[in-house]
C-alpha cells in the first residue's frame, strides 16, 4: 500500500496485490473522514465490528464509507491480481466542495449529516480512465501532488454525476431489480461483443426488455446511451492495449472493432486528444 498525502489530511491509497496470494491491510481511520474505495480489478472484502460485517467490493465496484458517530477502519482482505485505489477525505474539506449544492449530495444536507452513510456504486468508464491515470503516471515529483488532487477532485466530480433527468434513488425502473439485472446483462453482451455489437434492436430482444426501457434503463443504471458507453468502454479498452506494447495501433484498431487505422485514429483522438501513436510515445518518455 502506497500512501500520498495530499493536502489538508485528504490522503489517497494505492493498494496492489499482484501476489497468488490473500492480503490483510489495515490502517485506522477516525470518524472525522469519508471513504472512498474504487476497485479497478480483481476483488476485496472490507470488515468491520471485530469481522462481524463484511462488505464484498468486486471489480468496477465504487465504496463510499462514512459514519460521523464511530471510528471506521480499513481492515482490508485484498485477494490475489487485485488493484485499488482509496481516496480518503476529511468530512470538513469534503462539505466545502459541495457547500452550495447540499441538497444535490443528499447525506450532506442538515438533516443527514449527522447520520452514517455507505453506497455501493458502479465504476463508470470514464471513471475508470481517470483511476487508470492515478495508478499510473510518470511525472516529476513536485508535480505529483497537484496532479493527483486535480484526478481526485475530477473523480469525486463523475462519482456524483448523474444525468438531469433521472433521479437515480427515485427512479420506479430501479426498483425492479430483473429490470437491473437485464441491464446490466446488455452492458455485458455489449462488451463481450464490441469489435462487432449487436443493433439496439437486437439487444433489446436479446435481454427481453423493450426498446424504450432498455434505453431509458441503461442511461439511469450507467449514466450513459449504450454506444456512447460502449465507445468510452472500447478506447480505455484500447489505451490499455496500447500501454502492454503487445500489439500495434492497427492491430488493437482492429480489437475494438474498427476496421481501418484511419477510423480507429480519429476515434482515439475524439476522445483523448492524441493520436494513439503519440500516446504511446509519451508513455516512453
């Protein structure tokens, strides 16, 4: 476990296991501070009360952790080929952030801010770029804490995004968790099938959801249309790819599904600002 402080307590937590084995972490975390846990691959369990309670956090999984009226530490069991990233923040710092907009982040507000508070959340893509980004970088150390409280400020920003027209906590459609669990088979299907995926119709037969629910449904669960998060999915798909060296850029082009380096370029550029070729050549430098 490597841990950077930031600034003003708020401290950020780069957990790796790349061992066969089970790992134990601890560290003791007073009440003055909220959680966060982002899992970017592989598994953990976080318990608490002695190991009378557990709560499971699986790959592309998000924690939010915060209970004003008791310490909470982080007792972690941290399985083998798993990464993490734990973003810690003092509640203080945290309600400055969102000071205006209290009621937008519900615990916040007078009512709730007394009272504990724990959310199990889905990584989004882009979240899961910016994550990327905090585990890996090669920058000057005097650099490094500006850059990585910018990352921790976007990502807290995309962890509390939500579309205006949908109110998650709400929302009637995700009550019904067959609808959910058809949802996120189609997200599923989408990425195991991304160099060639199924149309929207298609989809939709394939789930046993109507069309209009399927949108709806998909935008409310993963903040997102289908192929815009399926594009989000496929270029963090190919960054990774690109970053191992293992292929060349029409080959990892071909990988997500496009068909001429030319296509695949500008997709890559639309979404990072570089061409695939300059990425790789800044890895190297």
């Amino acid at each position: 476990m490597e841990e950077i402080i930031i600034e003003d307590r708020l401290t950020l937590l780069k957990i790796q296991n790349e061992g066969n084995d089970i790992q134990h972490i601890s560290k003791q975390i007073d009440s003055s501070f909220i959680q966060f846990h982002f899992c970017l691959k592989g598994s953990s369990i976080f318990h608490f009360n002695q190991g009378n309670y557990a709560i499971d956090l699986k790959e592309d999984q998000a924690l939010l952790l915060y209970n004003p009226q008791r310490d909470l530490p982080i007792n972690l069991e941290l399985n083998s080929k798993t990464w993490l990233i734990s973003v810690l923040i003092p509640i203080k710092k945290f309600h400055s952030l969102f000071s205006s907009e209290a009621d937008y982040i519900h615990f916040l507000n007078e009512e709730n801010i007394d009272k504990k508070y724990y959310n199990n959340a889905i990584i989004t893509p882009v979240m899961s770029v910016v994550l990327s980004q905090i585990m890996n970088y090669n920058l000057h150390p005097s650099i490094k804490p500006l850059y990585l409280k910018g990352k921790i400020y976007e990502l807290l920003s995309l962890y509390f995004n939500k579309p205006e027209d949908a109110d998650i906590e709400q929302c009637p459609f995700l009550i019904d968790e067959d609808n959910v669990r058809r949802i996120r088979k189609a997200k599923d299907i989408v990425i195991s099938r991304m160099a060639e995926p199924p149309s929207l119709q298609e989809l939709s037969d394939e789930i046993g959801l109507n069309l209009k629910k399927l949108k709806e449904g998909f935008k409310q669960v993963y903040g997102d249309s289908v192929y815009s998060f399926l594009f989000d999915y496929k270029m963090e798909y190919a960054r990774k790819m690109l970053e191992t060296g293992e292929l060349n850029v029409n080959e990892v082009g071909l990988r997500v599904g496009y068909s001429t380096a030319s296509h695949f370029i500008a997709a890559f550029k639309k979404k990072y600002g570089t061409t695939p070729k300059k990425y790789i050549m800044s890895l190297n430098t």
